[in-house]
C-alpha cells in the first residue's frame, strides 16, 4: 500500500518548435501545427499544440499567425489546417515523441523572439 505522501510526477521534455499552421474556429483557432528544423534545416512535421494557451496570448498568437497565411504548406502535411509562414517559434512541452515523431501531449509555453 502506498502512503499518502507518494506523488505521481510525470516528467516533461522541452523544444522550440516553428508553428506552420494552425486549425481556426470562428474567433481565432484550436490549435497551432508545429514543425521543427531536423540537422540538415529541412522542416519536420510535429504536430498539434492545443492546451496551454491562456486568453490573451491566444488572441495575440492569432493576430500573429493571421497575417501570415500562405495558400501551401511548407512540406507534405496530413492535416486539414490554415497554413502559414513558417518564421514564428514557440517553445512547447511535451511527454514524449511517438513512434512516428510527433509530439505526445504537447502544451504550449510561450512565443520564443528570434
């Protein structure tokens, strides 16, 4: 039996990651699309930020994003989404990666000034 002091703490891992694009709503989006520069700078889909975005700072990432659409994504993706310039970076954390790359439980942070 456990005491009542035992504490399940789940560890996280970091990354700056590039936001590609992003799924809208009818006020602003549900989340951002993330990629990030492999070692040779070519993009790599990460997937989906939805959680951790606080009222503000979604209103002000959409302002951000929504000046930069772009009719094409930057490289073969396999969602359904807005797509824009790749130049905005957040940091995000997350618990792990899955077998296919991509972010598991991914929570944004905060925008990252390049």
């Amino acid at each position: 039996k456990r005491s009542d002091s035992w504490l399940k703490i789940k560890p996280h891992k970091r990354m700056y990651c590039v936001i590609v694009g992003y799924v809208a709503t009818k006020n602003g989006f549900k989340s951002i699309l993330v990629a990030s520069n492999d070692d040779d700078g070519t993009l790599r889909y990460m997937g989906k930020v939805g959680t951790g975005f606080t009222d503000d700072k979604r209103s002000e990432i959409f302002g951000m994003v929504s000046a930069k659409t772009v009719s094409q994504p930057p490289f073969p993706i396999p969602e359904q989404a807005i797509w824009v310039t790749p130049d905005i970076y957040c940091e995000v954390k997350y618990t792990e990666l899955t077998t296919a790359g991509i972010l598991r439980s991914a929570v944004f942070i905060d925008i990252v000034e390049t």
